[in-house]
C-alpha cells in the first residue's frame, strides 16, 4: 500500500505451475518467482524475446557432440582419458555408450577392453560411440555400424519465424515431464530402474525445459524437449500423435522452445536423428537445419 493505495507490480516470465500452493513464474535470467493466487489481479500474454538473427556460433563436431552429452546426461559417468563411460540402465543408446571422442590415455586394445568389462559388470552390451571425424580412426570399422545418426544445426531466429505468434499460445512450458508427457514419448516401459533412470536423464542438463500442446481432454497432441547450455540448445523428443501429424504442431513446439533459449542467450540450435527417420529429416530440411557431422554405435562383441 502507498498513501492507502494498493500497489501493482509485474511479473514477466514463463508460468511453469499454478496449483493450490499459488502460482510461479520463471524470469527469462532463471529466477523463479511464486506468490499466492489471491494476489493475481490480470495477467496477459506477452510476446516472447526475440531471437537475433545472428549466424550461429561457431563450435567443432566434436564440441557439438560434448554438448548434446551434457544436455543428455547419463546417469553414471566415469572418465577414461579424455573418453566418457555412460551408463542408464539401458534407457537410450546414447546414456549407455562410450563416447569415444579423443584419446583414451590408453592403448587402444586395452581401452577396449575396459570398456567391455566395464558395460558387463553393469548387464549392459558394450556400445561405442563412434563419432565421424572426431573419433580415433580405427574405430570406424569396429564391428556393426548401429543406428547411424546425423546432427543437424541451425540458427536459432530461424526456428522462432518458422511458425505464426498466434499458434504459440496453445503451446505449454514446464520444467518437468509429468506423466501425460511421457505417455506420448512412449519409451519408457513398466521396468521401474528404466523409468528412474528416463526420468534423470530427461531432467539432466543446464537448463531443461519441456513443452506440450494439449489436445480436447487435456492429453498431449504434441511434446518437445530442449537443453540449454550456453550459445546452443539442443532439441530432442519432437513427437506429435499420428491424428494431428502434418498441421504445423512439431514446428510451433520447436519455435516456441527456441523463443524461450533465445530468452536464456542462446543463438544456435542442434538436434540429432537417426538418418534412416527421413520424415524428421525432411522437417529439419525445411527448417534450415544443415548437417554438421554424423556417428553411429559399434558393439564390441564379448570376449
């Protein structure tokens, strides 16, 4: 109150919970902010910051691979050399291989070696990533080529013009995935240490944010995932269910995650699909996404 007049004050941000306990706002700096619903006197939309429309930033395939694994922690993580063991109770090939950027500190036939013994002793086949150009060459032509994968890159003003301001309040922001989210994701089973360890590394990361647009009764016709971690944002988990395929959905989640980076000081965006997903490719297509590198898995066979 000033002079027995009540005194308004705005709090701009995301609306990331309102429940019983009142309402909470996260600022575009990370500073979350909650007060009590009775408070509330209006509250409107505003326009998201907008991105600049500045080249990307520059980073090597190798960088870019080190930062899609921050944004995709695995839940167990142990150095060897410059190498990284990764381990989530077999929730995606990515947390559960090594990735095998640099040198080992090690012979290669005994890095080897210990990267079997290491998987084993976990219950958990022996995956090595293996990254083009970036990766010690002699791994190229380590057992099977599994699951062939590109990384695409683009600028992130590009993703933020991509789809019409009014199709992006229809879009929700959290910080957490909660069931109705995961039921479209579909890759987490009834095994209660694969769904602990999805949940970590779904959460993992600088500064994740999850984005759903609901349908009639409330259930999810879209979802979207995004890590940020400085100059880049990585997108993963572009899903829309079959009905509402090709209405523009993946591109409005995507242009509204990359509103929301552009808020936290990111310019550049990544993603990663398999290179046989040629519906998700021909998207990125579109969406300017160009290729910056690619990789697979190798299975080393038990000894």
């Amino acid at each position: 109150m000033a002079d027995g007049r009540p005194v308004f004050r705005d709090v701009i941000g995301v609306l990331t919970s309102w429940d019983g306990g009142g309402l909470t706002i996260e600022s575009r700096h990370g500073v979350s902010a909650r007060f009590a619903a009775d408070l509330l006197v209006a509250g409107k939309p505003v326009p998201p910051f907008p991105a600049r429309n500045v080249p990307m930033p520059g980073i090597t395939p190798a960088e870019l691979q080190r930062a899609a694994a921050r944004g995709w922690p695995a839940v167990e993580q142990q150095p060897l050399g410059d190498w990284v063991l990764r381990a989530s109770a077999g929730f995606t090939k990515r947390a559960n291989s090594v990735q095998a950027i640099g040198d080992p500190g090690l012979p290669l036939d005994e890095a080897l070696d210990l990267v079997r013994d290491w998987y084993a002793a976990r219950g958990l086949p022996a995956l090595v990533e293996v990254v083009d150009g970036a990766s010690p060459p002699e791994l190229d032509g380590l057992g099977d080529r599994l699951a062939p994968t590109t990384v695409r890159e683009a600028r992130l003003g590009g993703l933020t013009r991509a789809a019409a301001p009014d199709s992006w309040r229809q879009v929700r922001l959290s910080r957490t995935a909660d069931r109705d989210w995961l039921s479209l994701y579909r890759r987490v089973g009834d095994d209660p240490a694969l769904e602990a360890a999805a949940g970590a590394v779904l959460h993992g990361g600088p500064s994740v944010w999850f984005a759903h647009v609901p349908g009639p009764d409330g259930t999810p016709l879209a979802i979207g995932r995004m890590a940020v971690d400085g100059d880049w944002a990585g997108f993963s988990a572009i899903e829309v269910v079959p009905a509402a395929r090709r209405s523009g959905l993946a591109t409005t989640v995507m242009a509204v995650l990359a509103a929301r980076a552009a808020e936290e000081g990111a310019t550049g965006a990544y993603l990663q699909v398999e290179a046989d997903n040629h519906g998700a490719q021909a998207l990125y297509d579109h969406r300017g996404f160009t290729t910056s590198h690619t990789y697979h898995y190798a299975r080393l066979p038990q000894r």
